[in-house]
C-alpha cells in the first residue's frame, strides 16, 4: 500500500533552493517549457485544482510528490502570481521561445527595408507590451486608457529608436546593420517595460514580510523590479540576436545558401530557437522571482508603518514580475 503524500511540502515556493542560481534555473526551465502552451484547459484547471486542494490540506488519493510538483509548475506556468488569473496564452513564459523563435528570425531577415524595419519591430513591441503586461507585478488592475498610453508610447519609441540605429548602422560595416534588431530591442526594452508597468511606478508593487504578510505598496521596490527584469530580458535577447547574425553572415557566402535562398528565413529562426531554449531560462534566473530588499530602502511612510507594525521586519519580499 502506498504512503499517504505528505501535507507540509511547501508549494508556495520552487522545488529548488531559489538562492543559487542553479535553483533558480532548474525552476524557470520548467516555466518557459514551451510544451506547457499546449497544455489543454481541462489539463491547466486540474492542475488548479490540485494546488487549491493541496493548500487547503487534502491531497487526492494516489498523488505523489513528483506529481503535485508538476501541477505546481503547470498552475504556475499559466496563473498569474499575485492575481491567480490565467494568463493569456503568448503572454506566458512558456510562449517565449516559439513567439520569440519566430519574431526574433523575422527581424534579423529583414533587417535591410525601412517598412521591414517598420513593422517587425512593431510587431515585436505589440508582442512585448503583452508580455510586460501579462507578468505585470502586483494586483492592481491598469484602465483601458491607461493600458492603450502605455502601448502607443513604448511602440513609438521602439520603432523610432530601430529607426534612428538603421540609419547610423548604414556608416558602418554590413555586418553591423545585423546588429541594428538587437541594439533597436535592448533600447526599447528600456522603453516598453517601464511604460507598460508605469502604474507600479506610481503606486508601488505589494511588498510582504518572510512569511507573506502584506505590509504595503513600495515604488522604490518596483523601480528594483522593473530594473532587474530589464537587465534579464536585454541578457534572453543577446545570444539570439548577437550569435546567429555572425553564423548567418558566414553561411550566406556559401554556394549552397546562395543557391537556395529561401533557406535563409527557416535557418535564421532555427538558430534563434536553440538560442532562446537556453537564454531563456537562463536569463530568468538571473534575479530570484521573489525579490527582496531593506526596509531602510523603502519610502519613508512605509518604513514608519513597518516599524510599528512589525518591528522585527527588516527585509521585504515582493513579486519582480518576468
């Protein structure tokens, strides 16, 4: 007769010791799997399911350890942390290889026409705003207005920004234009995410003590959030972007590429691919998803109303956002 599953494994946290950065990359490949996005809505809701169960004390009968933790991994590749809402499909990280996949070799193929330019990065930056705003921080909801500001305001810029790389890159060496989609979306991330996340810039992002205690709204922690998920997506866009424009410079001189160049655009999103299934992951766990910093670093009313309501605190937990 099996082992009844135990009652007090922690589901609230990854299975792996998210203070090492080999934890936090065993965790977030089984985030961004992209075999998660085919997962049907019978296979997402029964996974909730057995996370409500769970943590409310029953377990199924017959469920195992390995078993709860894949439910755990499927709830949370497609629930939103903080909302607990599902998240729209290529808005979740186990949509970013394949729709990165496919964006990314679009760019770096046409990368020579300003109308090319144009609309890959606007397609791109449409594709990001629903990215920033699906793994948004916090629970707060954005207005319809405020939402539509936002999305105008980072495309512009993106584009604008591809725009005015395009026409530098053309002083340069051929290879350097291949590098303009990588400068023109490392330069728009510095855009998009912050204006896609502005109302947590104004009203701060949940901050909680060690044991998830809400103690207030901090903009200074969304400033550290939204910097350190920059920092991460500029990283997942570097190898895709900056290795297969230089294997693809060389390959284009062959005879057999220049034989058959409806190869280039399948090769180049090939490339692309093997990068992003590692970059991916990889660049997630560059910062811990659950970051944290002193309360001496928070607004000055908040570290008053700390202080008396929870003197002992001197550390804040909150959600970055990916």
């Amino acid at each position: 007769m099996s082992e009844e599953l135990s009652l007090n494994i922690n589901i609230k946290e990854p299975r792996w010791d998210q203070g090492t950065f080999m934890g936090r990359a065993k965790h977030f490949f089984m985030v961004t799997d992209p075999r998660n996005v085919l997962l049907s809505s019978e296979t997402l809701e029964e996974a909730r399911g057995i996370m409500e169960d769970y943590k409310a004390g029953v377990a199924k009968p017959g469920l195992t350890e390995d078993a709860l933790w894949r439910a755990k991994y499927i709830y949370d590749s497609a629930f939103h942390p903080d909302t607990g809402e599902k998240m729209v499909v290529v808005g979740r990280m186990s949509a970013q290889v394949p729709m990165n996949m496919s964006i990314t070799g679009c760019m770096l193929t046409f990368y020579r026409t300003t109308p090319a330019v144009v609309f890959w990065q606007w397609v791109n930056q449409s594709f990001n705003a629903v990215v920033n705003y699906t793994n948004r921080s916090g629970d707060a909801p954005m207005t319809v207005n405020q939402l539509g500001v936002a999305y105008v305001s980072a495309t512009t810029g993106a584009v604008v920004t591809a725009l005015g790389l395009k026409s530098l890159a053309t002083r340069l060496p051929p290879i350097a234009s291949r590098f303009v989609p990588f400068a023109a979306v490392a330069a728009a991330n510095c855009i998009n995410i912050p204006f896609m996340r502005q109302r947590e810039l104004k009203y701060g992002i949940p901050v909680m003590d060690e044991n998830g205690n809400r103690l207030g709204e901090s903009a200074n922690a969304a400033k550290q959030a939204i910097v350190q998920v920059v920092v991460s997506r500029i990283g997942m866009a570097m190898p895709a972007m900056a290795i297969p424009p230089v294997i693809m410079n060389t390959l284009e001189k062959k005879a057999f590429m220049k034989r058959f160049p409806l190869l280039n655009a399948p090769v180049q999103v090939g490339l692309v691919g093997l990068c992003l299934v590692f970059a991916t992951p990889l660049c997630c766990a560059l910062f811990p998803q659950k970051s944290s910093m002193s309360v001496s670093g928070l607004e000055a009313d908040l570290q008053e109303r700390i202080r008396q309501t929870s003197p002992n605190t001197t550390t804040v937990y909150f959600n970055k956002g990916l």
